[in-house]
C-alpha cells in the first residue's frame, strides 16, 4: 500500500521534473510549441485510457469532445460574449452531458458494435461542425479570442507550454488517484469480467457511464486549451483521424499506463514534426512506424519496456 | 424461514429445455447440494438465480422479496453472491484487489472524492484492504496477496472466488463446484470453509460433482436430471433413491449397486 | 415519381459500392476476425491504378486487370508483412494496425500517383437513359451488374467448391477448421487477397461516376464499415442488404431532407438500429456463457 502511494508521488514528481527541466535544453520557442502540443495530447489520451485502459472500452469518435472543448472556446467569447474562461466550463459541460446522454445506449455495445457507434457519434460531431458554417467557419475553421485570466492575458508559447504543462500535471495527478479507489477498482474488474462484475454488485452500466463521462471531459478541456494556444481552430481537431491518433497515442504508449499515454503523445506528436524535413513522405513514414510499434510492442512502449527491464534486472 | 426460493423455474435454448419446472428452497444457515449428471441444467439454474441469465418461467424470492428478472448487481446488492465454475476473476488485478472489489457493495463510492483522493476515501480504502486481507488468510491465501490473480494456480483461484463472495457479506452464497480441480487436502479446506460460513448463518447453494464432499457437508440434496427434478431430500434418502443411482450409473450400474 | 426513381437508382449505385466494400470487410473479418481500415484503400487502389494505366495507353480493360492484380498483390502483403506477424494480439491493436496500414497505402499514392482528383470514361458512354423519367447514366448498370456478378461469384465459391467451405469452416471456428487440416493462414490471405479484388473492382466501376484520388479511401471505409455493422458483422448477405440500405438512405435523406448532411445519414441510421438492435439487422443474438 505504502509503496502504491510513493509510485503515485514519484510519478507526479519525475513529471513535474520533466516539465520544468526541459526549457532549460530548448533552443527556440518552436520547441515550446511542440512540447505544449505533447501535453495537450498526454491530458487527451490521459482521459480516454481510463476508459480503455482501465475500464476496457473502445472509443473511435473520441476527438468529438475534443472538438466540442475547441469550438466551445472559439464560439463562446465570439459569438455569444462568454468570458474565455467559462467557456472553457461550458465546454467540459457540454461534453460531460453530450457523453451521459449518449453514452447509456452506447456503452451497452460490446467490441467492434461499440466502435462503430462511437465513430459515428464522432463522424457525426464532426459534421455538424464542418455543416454549420455561421457559427463553426466551416471547413475553413474559426480565429479564437486569446484567453485571459483576470486581467492576465495568456499568450505566447513560453506561457502556454507552462500552463499545458500544469494541466497535464493536474490530469494525471486526478488519474493517478482514481486507480486505488472503489470506482477505480470497478472500472478495472468490469474491464476483466463483466459478468464477475455484475455478482459483487457493481452497476457495471453506471460504471462505463462514467468512465465515458470523464474521458470526455479530459479530451474537452485539452480541445480548449489546444484552441487557446493556436489562437484557431478547425474541424480536423474533431475529425476521425484524430480520433484515431488519440486512440493510437493511448494504445502505443500502453494501455492502463497513464506514463504510458504521455510517451505515447510525445512520440506520435514529435514524430509528424521529425518527419517534415522528409515532407511527402510523412505519411508513408507515420503509417509505417505505426504498424511497426504495434507489431514489437504490442503491450505498448511503456509496459513493454518495463516488462524487459524488470527482466534484466531477475536475471 | 426459507431466505432464498425458487418456485418452478424454467428456460429454453433454441427449443431446448435446458431447466425445466425446477423449485428449491434453504433456510439461513442450511447447506443445500444440487448435483446431477453433466448437462442436468445445474450451472444454468445458477446463472438464473444469480440474474445472469433471464428465466422464461418462474419466480425467484428472496428474504420474502420478489426477485424475479432483477439484474445481478442488483440482486447482490440484497445478499446474493456467488462463484462460477469457468472462473471469472479479475485476472490483471492482485488477489487482494479481486476481494476488495467484492467489497464494493460496503463501499461508498462516490466519484468526486475519488476524483481527488480524499482523506475519507484513503481511510475506506485501508479498511477495506485490512479486511480483505482478513478474508484472504480465512481461505488461505494471505501470502500471495498482492500477487496478480491471473498467475495464481487454479485451486487458488477457486478460494479466492469464495473470498471474493464472501467480502459482500452475502446472506446467501451460490458456489458452483468450488472444488473442481482441487487435490484432497485442498477438498477438504473447501469443506471446513464451506460449513464455517454456514455456520455463521449464510445459506449456502451448492453445485459440486465431488460426492464425498457434497454427502458429507449437505444438509439437502436436489438432484437434476437433462433440467427436470428428479429427486429431493436428505443425502441418505437421495443416496438409497434407485432413480438417481439409474441417473448416474446407468440401468444396469444401479441394479449391481442394489445387489452390492 | 420521376424524382423517387432517380433517387432510387443513385441510391442503389452508391449502395452497390458500399455493399462491396462491407462484402471485403465481412471476408477478412470472417477468416481472421481482424477489422480492415484499410478496405477503403483498396477501392482508391482500384480507381488509381486504373486511371494511370489508361493514362499511360493500356487499353482500359487491360489497366482494369492490372489494377485488381496490383490490389491483389498490396493486399498479400498487407497480411504476409502487418497481419500475420501480429497474430493473436487484441482487437484494438489489430485495427490500429489497419489505421496504420491505410494511412501507409494513403502516403504511398500520394507519392506514387499524385493528390489530384481523377476521372475515368464511362465504359459505354455518358449519354443517360430514360427510364420513367429519371435520366440514368449508363455506368450505374455498370456499377449494379459488377456488383452482382461479384456477388454471385462469391455466393458460388463459397457454397460450391471446397476452398470456399474451407474459408466457411475458418470463418466458423478457427480452431476447429486447424484441426480438421485446413490451413488457416492460407485462407487468411485468400481473404485479403479475395477482398482487395473485390475493393478494386468496386473502385474501377464507380470512379466514371465519382471521380477517385488518392484519399477517397477513409470514408469509403467508414462507410462499408457501417454497411457491415448495419448487416450484422461477418453476415456476408447482411453486408450487401446493409450497403444497399445505407446507399438508398443516402440518396433519400440527401434528396427529400438535406443534402449538406448527406453523410450524417449513414451513421445516425447506425446509432440508432445499434440502439434498437446491439447485434445489428441480420445478426445473431448469442448467449453469453459463463
């Protein structure tokens, strides 16, 4: 017990280390850029590896709440006066209630019927969103108003790698307490027995309910902070493709590995910038390097390198 | 005073009748048996009273309730527990973790202050570990506590099961053979176990193929034949039943075992 | 009625395509019970192949064959080189590798074809046909008739000869089609092979009417995906009833409700029969054993 406590501060600690170590190596502002970007995505994958990871369910359409978190932000302060930083509430709401009420049909699906039904909630996001031009811009995609807090006006990518950087650390610290909890526990049994589940008395429904409801407001509130930062927002933060790259963040680093989620975001975000330089060839590259890790790691980056560590240390 | 009764239950698969017109009933305390020939409908019973499976006919009352048709978290939720025969534990979880989560109906599990780990939820979970480790070392297996379930011999995976129910606190126990797969000295612990939580006033339901265990420990037998009754009562009345000799051994077994 | 009759048969010609695309997906699923993100790469594969080789002056129904041979070949390797080394790994990971394998397929035509749109002649002209009214471009028989064929030669491979049963017994119970001598891994990529040839085909017939380039593929995936879900998934005649039905509902929905939300109709049809029906239309509701 003593010892899950202290990984749970270590964790927190290395991260926070990380965070605050790192600017001291970054020549330019682009790499404050692009590690903001990691933390954005590590606090998306964050939220959708509990449902995954921990409770076992799938989700395709997942950069839905993403897109909603993104253009709660752009529209709010545009279109309806709301100050930036409600927002940023109304977003998580919105998502946190979109998922509620979606998810008690959803989530009774089991394997690839969940996935479909979450891509299409995901498709279906991202249309509307693409459709209703007068509010969304369109395809074009819409400025967002810079955010400020009383009277602090947040801007510039040195400021938002450190305010990423916070949320990330407040994202996994709340994953972290989830684990040794009794809704923790609950959504790892449901993930190995459900039926097992359902005899100790678990609302296993009310479960993956939640779980749902919490991925999506995780992805809502980085969709809100990415939109932030770039000062613009499109609809391919709500589109498929990025569902699936939240997906594959989550599944290459490791599922259930909160650790996991965030090496998984600073490989698959790092590599697309890496690979500019060869330009075309970027998504032949990203294509092969996915199906590559997925092959030799099949358990993920980080679980399968702690298995192998733990091994050499055995022997 | 029966706590748990089930009145002329019956479900088909495709046509077929895989429990038929079957009706129990224990009081608190009681240890009653079901056995019968493989494929009698014993674990399908189960799976109905457990709300696994939904009934097409019947009535299933428990502590004087009509339980009927309730999901099983539900009916867990009033004092119903229960193993499984193909285990269903939580492989990726320690043992310890598996019991504890048996303790989730005792639990409050809001999730805000989870969200958060408060100071109240920290408490809660040291209780609950200290008494899941208690149940542990009742079935012997405090030693391998924070061992992952999935790694633990088969034997052990049954014990931790009947941990697992027993963490609810549950007034009536469904164990589906507990000692499948068990040597004779850890057949002899589930035996202890078994009687012990009678003991203590828990209705215990038991589906085992071991006869030694089951004629020792019962205090009732119901034997179930291709999903009808076929017979009912003590094991030294259920023992002389020429009708379930012929169930088990056959027309001819049973006229040698008359003769025996 | 003119305007029903049109919609009909712009329904049944999209519908036809989708139905191809849920047929490929419903072979793979059912040999290897991996879900294939990549389908939709085969029909661009299709389209591009053909399109280039016409370009480059072969005969059109000469660049049509080597086109399917070239999906043939891509989709052999897809499961010599990302499937089959990954035999046995989860659900998840097996369709993050198809993802992986679509955006590849995707980054490789960009690079070998180019990014533009691209169009191939109707085989028998663009003059429409009268029927009822409804003007009909000759290229949807085309389209219909290819389907059917395909169909039918399917239906006759499975059902009469003892390769298709072989693919049958896999699709039933891998374990069992090993144990009775039937080399699953052999039929594993008879199906990826089976199922790039069928994706090509639909691409070859449809791009006269819908124009191909080298990212089509995504939605077209999304789609038949849909179509097999909708069919119930791994009923190979749930996925052509569940193409037909998302092409009419298309057609429909686009014509009489609204056009911009074309391709909403699709998935909010899916929400909702997964609501009403978790098995889908045609599948099988199983019992859980515990």
């Amino acid at each position: 017990m003593r010892a899950l406590v202290n990984q749970r501060f270590i964790t927190l600690a290395v991260l926070a280390v990380v965070i605050a170590i790192l600017p001291l190596i970054f020549p330019s502002s682009y790499y404050f850029r692009v590690a903001s970007l990691v933390w954005v995505s590590a606090l998306a994958a964050i939220g959708l590896n509990i449902l995954m990871g921990q409770a076992g369910q799938v989700s395709l359409g997942h950069a839905a709440f993403f897109g909603i978190g993104a253009y709660a932000v752009a529209i709010g302060p545009t279109h309806l006066g709301i100050p930036p930083w409600v927002a940023i509430l109304i977003g998580a709401l919105l998502s946190a209630v979109l998922a509620y009420l979606v998810g008690r049909p959803i989530l009774r699906l089991k394997g690839h019927y969940l996935a479909i039904a979450t891509l299409g909630l995901g498709v279906l996001v991202a249309l509307v969103i693409t459709t209703e031009s007068r509010w969304t811009g369109g395809p074009d995609g819409m400025p967002v108003e810079r955010l400020s807090l009383f009277g602090w006006r947040v801007s510039g990518s040195y400021t938002w790698y450190w305010v990423t950087g916070g949320l990330l650390l407040i994202g996994t610290w709340i994953a972290l307490n989830l684990d040794e909890t009794p809704t923790g526990r609950a959504f790892r049994a449901l993930h190995d027995s459900e039926v097992a589940a359902q005899v100790v008395g678990l609302d296993v429904a009310r479960f993956k309910l939640q779980a749902f409801v919490i991925a999506a407001v995780y992805a809502s509130v980085a969709g809100s902070a990415l939109a932030f930062m770039n000062g613009f927002i499109n609809p391919d933060q709500a589109g498929f493709l990025h569902s699936v790259e939240l997906v594959t963040i989550v599944v290459i680093g490791g599922l259930g590995s909160v650790v996991g989620s965030i090496v998984g975001a600073a490989v698959l975000v790092t590599l697309p910038q890496a690979l500019t330089v060869f330009q075309e060839y970027e998504h032949l590259l990203l294509g092969l390097i996915i199906i590559v890790a997925m092959i030799f790691m099949r358990n993920g980056i980080v679980p399968s390198l702690s298995a192998l560590v733990f091994r050499r240390a055995r022997s | 005073m029966s706590i748990l009764k089930a009145t002329d239950i019956g479900i088909s698969f495709g046509g077929v009748k895989a429990v038929d017109g079957v009706s129990f009933s224990v009081t608190p305390g009681q240890i009653l048996s079901i056995i019968g020939p493989n494929g009698a409908g014993k674990t399908t019973l189960f799976n109905i009273v457990s709300g696994v499976y939904a009934a097409s006919r019947g009535s299933i009352q428990l502590a004087n309730e009509d339980v009927t048709g309730l999901a099983p978290h539900k009916l867990a939720a009033r004092g119903l527990s229960r193993t499984f025969q193909n285990l269903q534990i939580f492989q990726r979880m320690t043992a310890c973790e598996n019991v504890m989560v048996g303790r989730h109906l005792r639990e409050n599990c809001s999730l805000l202050p989870a969200l958060f780990r408060t100071p109240a939820v920290t408490r809660q979970n040291r209780e609950t570990r200290t008494a899941a480790l208690d149940l542990l070392a009742y079935v012997g297996l405090k030693d391998v506590a924070d061992v992952p379930a999935g790694s633990l011999p088969y034997g052990a995976c049954k014990r931790l099961e009947v941990a697992r129910a027993l963490a609810a606190e549950p007034r009536v126990l469904l164990l589906d053979e507990p000692a499948a797969g068990c040597n004779a000295v850890e057949t002899e612990e589930i035996d202890h176990l078994i009687r012990q939580v009678a003991d203590r006033g828990v209705a215990v339901v038991l589906v085992e193929h071991d006869m030694k265990l089951v004629m020792k420990i019962s205090d009732r037998i119901l034997v179930l034949e291709r999903g009808r009754p076929l017979a009912e009562g003590t094991p030294r009345e259920v023992r002389d039943d020429p009708r379930v000799l012929e169930a088990y051994l056959g027309q001819h077994g049973a006229r040698e075992a008359a003769r025996a | 009625m003119a305007e029903f009759l049109q919609f009909l048969i712009s329904g049944l010609t999209v519908g036809a395509v989708y139905a191809l695309v849920a047929l490929g997906f419903t072979l793979i699923y059912n040999a290897s019970g991996v879900v294939n993100f990549a389908q939709g790469e085969f029909v661009m594969l299709g389209g591009m192949v053909t399109v280039f080789a016409a370009a480059a002056g072969v005969p059109l129904p000469l660049a049509a064959v080597i086109a399917i041979c070239a999906a043939i070949a891509i989709g052999l390797l897809l499961h010599r080189f990302a499937i089959e080394p990954a035999r046995g790994a989860s659900a998840v990971t097996l369709i993050i590798i198809t993802i992986g394998a679509s955006i590849l397929l995707r980054g490789l035509a960009a690079i070998v074809f180019d990014k533009q749109f691209h169009k191939l002649p109707a085989f028998t002209g663009d003059t429409p046909v009268d029927m009822l009214g409804a003007a009909v471009q000759p290229q949807s028989f085309w389209v219909l008739g290819g389907t059917a064929v395909v169909v039918l030669a399917l239906y006759i491979f499975l059902e009469h000869t003892l390769l298709g049963k072989a693919v049958l017994a896999t699709a039933a119970n891998r374990l069992a089609a090993r144990l009775v001598g039937i080399n699953t891994t052999t039929i594993m990529a008879l199906a990826f092979g089976g199922s790039a040839a069928i994706g090509a085909i639909a691409g070859i017939l449809v791009t006269p009417i819908t124009l191909t380039s080298y990212d089509v593929g995504t939605l077209l995936a999304l789609k038949g995906f849909a179509a097999a879900m909708l069919g119930g998934m791994g009923n190979p005649v749930g996925a052509v009833v569940g193409g037909m039905l998302l092409g009419l509902l298309e057609a429909f929905g686009a014509g009489y409700i609204s056009s911009t939300y074309k391709d909403a109709f699709a998935f909010l049809v899916i929400l909702i029969v997964l609501f009403a029906a978790p098995q889908g239309l045609f599948g099988r509701r199983a019992v859980e054993r515990v």
